[in-house]
C-alpha cells in the first residue's frame, strides 16, 4: 500500500497560529524555543519578509550569541538590504565563532593524528564557512590559529 501526501502551502495565520502554539508548548525549553524562533526567521526570510526575520534573528543572539547559522543569515539579509556595515560586523562575528571552535577543538587534547587538527581541515573550516569576501591578512599573535580578517569588495 503506498501513502503519499499532496504538499499544501500554510496560510500566514495558520503557520503563525502553528508557531505561537510550538512556543507556548515549549517555552520552559529555551532550547526548543530557539530552535522555533530559527525556524519562523527561515520562514519569513524565505517569503522575504526581511525586516520580520532580521528581528528574529538578533532576538536569537540575545539569547545565545553563538549559533553561526544565525549570524550568517543576519549577515546575508544585511547585505541584501545593502546594509554593508552591519553585514559586515556579522560576518566577522562568523569568523570569531568558527576561531573559537577551532581553538577549542586544539585546546581538548585530541590525539596528533585527529582530523580536526590538521591544518588543511581548519583551514577549509575558515574558508568554507565564512563569505569570500574576507581574506587573512596575518596571524595576530594572540591566539594560536585566530585571523586577522577586512573586507576586501
């Protein structure tokens, strides 16, 4: 016996009526009700609704200031909204999270052999995961692995 479903598109009162109703089930869970929050700023980012899920996202990094995907997307609708600077400030913000879990990956003696060391695999983490236009100009001496980064469009 097959099943199938055909896809249907929510009203915008019946995914806000479905979201309120997650929030209010899980507000003891400030986990799970990041994890909504993320998923309602997907949702109006992706109807472009930017202003609505711009403000989403920021309320997330009031909560927690350190989920990257966050900051990407805010980073993203900053410079779809030609708001450079504030783009700008996200995305470093990317690179401070992706130096932070690298130096706490080489911190937690892992053995010399893991991958999460070796250097090609840190920098495909630098490089993968932030925007292109960001480029290292020179180790800043602080912290093993940290960079120096300016935007360069």
């Amino acid at each position: 016996m097959f099943i199938y479903t055909t896809r249907t598109t929510l009203s915008k009162e019946d995914l806000e009526r479905k979201i309120a109703s997650a929030k209010k089930q899980f507000a003891s869970n400030r986990k799970k009700e990041i994890l909504i929050l993320y998923i309602e700023g997907l949702i109006y980012e992706k109807r472009k609704n930017y202003a609505t899920a711009l403000n989403i996202f920021k309320e997330i990094t009031e909560v927690d200031r350190s989920i990257l995907d966050v900051w990407l997307h805010i980073a993203q609708i900053n410079s779809l909204l030609n708001k450079n600077n504030e783009a700008r400030k996200a995305y470093l913000t990317c690179i401070e999270i992706i130096n932070k879990e690298i130096l706490y990956i080489e911190k937690n003696k892992w053995p010399d052999n893991h991958i999460l060391l070796d250097d090609h695999v840190k920098y495909a983490f630098r490089y993968s995961m932030i925007d292109n236009s960001y480029f290292p100009l020179k180790q800043t001496g602080k912290t093993s692995g940290a960079f120096d980064y300016v935007i360069i469009k």
